[in-house]
C-alpha cells in the first residue's frame, strides 16, 4: 500500500469536512490506496451522505461505484448511458 497516498487522501478530505460543506467534489479519493484504508474513507464519505451532504465522486473503481445512489457513465468524453438511480438490487452488479 502507498502509505503517503493514503496521507494526502486522508488530509484532503478531512480538509473538505471540516468546512461543513454542502457539496463534496471527490476525485478518485480512493487509488492507490489499500482496501482497509479505502473502504474507510469510503464509510467516511458515506456518513458524510446520510448527514445530508452531495457527494460528486469520480472513479474508476467499481466497488466505490457501486456504493453511489446515483451513477453516471462517461467514456471519452461521451455518456455511455444516462444516469439512473441505483437500487438496492442493481448496486451489487
């Protein structure tokens, strides 16, 4: 694991929370980290969510895709599909 990358990815975000932000831009807040390190910021981003925050998050990771409610595709610069709600059920494809 990139132990400095995961340093800078804990200092930024913890730098965009504590302005209590309505809107949080993340982008690809969880490479080059481990999958402990990144599945806590990942929870991380999830409270952030229930407590009534936006969270607009790039990745090219399909787990932390997977955990948006909304999901929007883009491939060079192109929608693959329109955006669409994520259930319960399609957000573990």
């Amino acid at each position: 694991m990139n132990y400095r990358a995961a340093n800078n990815n804990g200092v930024a975000i913890a730098r965009a929370i504590v302005s209590d932000p309505t809107l949080i831009v993340a982008d690809e807040p969880t490479g080059d980290l481990g999958s402990r390190i990144a599945g806590q910021i990942l929870h991380l981003l999830g409270r952030c969510v229930m407590s009534c925050k936006t969270i607009i998050l790039v990745t090219h990771d399909g787990h932390a895709a997977a955990k948006a409610k909304t999901l929007c595709v883009w491939k060079k610069a192109f929608w693959l599909k329109p955006c669409y709600l994520l259930t319960h059920a399609n957000s573990k494809k």
